[in-house]
C-alpha cells in the first residue's frame, strides 16, 4: 500500500480516459471540424487543493494540433466563468504550444483555490485544424464551441455549439493543502455514468466522491476511468483495460487505490446471440476480437491484481451487475457472469469486494436489475440506481 502523500506533491482530482473519436459512439460523427475554435468545457473536480494544472491530450491525434491560448476558473451555471477566478494557463511559460501526435502535454501549475467538489471552466483555442480529436465520448457534461478566440469571454456566446465529448483534456491535478491519496475506478458504461441525469455528476465514482468529500477524507480524490462499452480483453469501444492500465491508472500521481468495475462487457458481448443478420449484426461489429471465456476474464482480473500490487495500491473489485432484459443477454452469459461473480466474491483475490450484483439485483428475479434502478434499458443504472451502489461503499476502505 503506498505511503501517505506529503503537501506538496500532486494528485489527481479529475480525469478521463482518452479515446479516438472512431472508437466512440459516434457523438463526433456529424460535428463541424474543430478549427479556429474556441473548447470550453466543464469538469467537477474530487478534492481541493490550491495549485493545479492540466492535461491536454493529442494521445490518438494522427497530427500534431496546437493549443494558441488556454485558461482555467471557477465554473458558473451555463459556462461563465466567476470573476476573478480566471488563470492563463502555460506552457514552458508560453502561452501557447504545439501538442504532438500521440503525446499528453501539462500545463504549467497555477494558484488557484479549488474546494473540494468545485466545477472548473477549461478553455482552449484551436487556431488551426485538429485533423483526428482525441476524447471522451460521451461527455455527460456540456460543453461549447465557440467561434475565434474566446478563451477570456466571461460567459458562453449565442453563437456558440454544443461540443457533445471531453475533446484534448484527459486530466486535472492538484496540489492538496495536506496528505491525499487518490482512487481510480478503471470501468464501463455503468462506471461512465451511461443513463444518469447530464449536468448533475449522477454516476457512481462521482457520488463516492460526494461521499469521501462530506467526510473530509484524505482519499476524496478520484479519477474515474470508465468507457462506455469497454472491454478488458478486446479493443473496440476505447482500449482494452489491460492496453490502457498503465496510462489511465498507474501512472495517476498520487495514486492509492484502484477500483475494477469491468468485466460485464466481455461476458455479455462473448455470449450474446450471433447471427450475421440478425438484430445484433451492427452492435458486434463495434466489438471486434474473438469471444473470450469465463476463464479468460478471471485471467484477466489476476493481471490487473498484479500490476497493480507492483505499485504498491489497494485493489477492489466490484461483482457484476445484473442486465437480462439487455439485448446482448442470454442465458449462457448469465451463467458465466454467476461464475465470475462467484469467484471475485470467493476467490481471495482482492483487498476488498463491492458487491455491486447484491446491490442491483432484483430479489424476485436476481438475473435483472431492480425495475426502480435502471434507466429503462435493464442494463444501465438511473440516478437511484448509481446512488444505491455509492451509498452501499465502505467508507473505511479509503481511510
């Protein structure tokens, strides 16, 4: 387990997980080419601290694209920015910077007093074209596009579009005023927050965070690192988990504690029905790669355990979660996701277990999700449904 930060060192209070737009769910399928071209786009960071700094993502970009101006402040409802709060962000003290082709790039730190919870304004101006846009898809939070040069406009413009994905930030660190450790939950669509209410930071690892932050905790800082349709073992929808686990979560500074809350995927897409014309035809296809087996997730799973523990981080597993009544369900990927339930529960492998599946099942049927809890497509949860399984979390686990 790894030691308690000193004040001082970095930790990460908001993060997500990049992806190359094809790789999505389309949301940047239609959208206008982001050139000469303001971003502003809203995050809600974990924990507090009084410097940060961001990370701007170029990770799947084909090209190189450039950043000719960049500012943080405090949020506003509607994309303002609070008075007084605005920062230019740098670059080796430039204001502006060329990101390369498959590269991150931070921020230089600036001071800033961020509480705990506190929303956070991103702006960036792209004066030239960004030929392949790195993000995360979808955004769950809005997000503008505004014509020219806006990063210093106090409010969002009429003239301004929705940016419907996290496009070029994967990251906000902070400098905590004392010790901080952070957690990553590494997931899916149900770690996402697929199906809760846009705006309203509904999903799961969100409301944890709510939860570590009411109690002051040294760990409240959380980096949530789900993608809608993702996979451990197969590309498709994102990387697979075991490709983008040194990224996305092992190198998080002032990392902790990890969080799996993955798997679901694997079962449902390797057991769900296949026929080259039949109602699933066009899903499989986002989801290349040969079915895997129950034995291949556990392997997984061990994998993940392992480098993890390399680290030296606390790893929790969360069971998964009911979804007959989904269309990729069947009878045989209900058994399978029984067995691997059974062993994340039995099986010793973990530091602790988030039996997530006890949580959302239905009592009178333990194959579905709880009618009160899903958000209609018996495979993703509601607001209540997400607040159920944050609110079943051991806050002692992160203490």
């Amino acid at each position: 387990m790894t030691e308690t930060n000193d004040a001082g060192n970095w930790v990460r209070s908001w993060g997500a997980s990049p992806q190359a737009a094809h790789d999505g769910i389309g949301s940047l399928d239609d959208h206008p080419p982001l050139a000469d071209v303001t971003l502003r786009q809203v995050v809600r960071v974990s924990g507090g601290g009084h410097r940060i700094r961001v990370r701007f993502t170029n990770e799947f970009g084909t090209a190189p694209f450039t950043i000719g101006a960049a500012r943080v402040g405090l949020a506003v409802t509607g994309g303002a920015v609070r008075p007084g709060s605005e920062r230019v962000l740098t670059f080796s003290g430039a204001s502006a910077v060329t990101v390369p082709a498959g590269a991150p790039i931070l921020s230089d730190p600036v001071d800033l007093a961020l509480p705990a919870l506190a929303k956070l304004s991103i702006s960036l101006y792209l004066p030239g074209r960004v030929e392949t846009c790195t993000c995360h898809d979808p955004a769950l939070e809005t997000g503008w596009t505004i014509p020219g040069d806006a990063v210093a406009a106090p409010a969002v413009p009429a003239n301004a579009g929705v940016l419907p994905v996290r496009a070029l930030i994967s990251a906000v660190d902070v400098l905590p005023g004392g010790p901080a450790k952070a957690i990553v939950v590494v997931g899916d669509s149900r770690a996402d927050g697929a199906g809760s209410t846009p705006d309203a930071n509904r999903s799961w690892p969100e409301l944890l965070a709510g939860r570590l932050a009411e109690r002051g905790m040294d760990a409240g800082y959380l980096s949530n690192q789900g993608i809608s349709g993702n996979r451990m073992l197969n590309d498709g929808i994102g990387a697979a988990v075991l490709a983008r686990f040194d990224r996305d979560v092992l190198a998080t500074p002032g990392l902790g504690y990890v969080a799996l809350s993955v798997g679901g995927n694997d079962i449902g897409i390797s057991f769900a029905p296949r026929d080259d014309d039949g109602p699933l035809a066009g899903l499989l296809k986002m989801f290349p790669g040969a079915p895997v087996t129950t034995d291949d997730v556990i392997a997984a799973y061990r994998q993940l355990v392992a480098r993890a523990r390399e680290r030296g981080v606390r790893v929790y597993a969360t069971t998964i979660a009911p979804f007959e009544g989904a269309e990729i369900h069947s009878p045989e990927g209900e058994s399978a996701r029984q067995r691997v339930n059974e062993w994340i529960r039995t099986g010793g492998a973990f530091d602790a277990v988030l039996d997530f599946d006890a949580v959302w099942r239905d009592p009178d049927r333990p194959s579905r999700i709880r009618q009160d809890f899903h958000c209609g497509d018996h495979l993703h949860g509601n607001d209540a449904g997400y607040q159920a399984l944050a609110d079943s979390i051991d806050l002692s686990l992160f203490g």
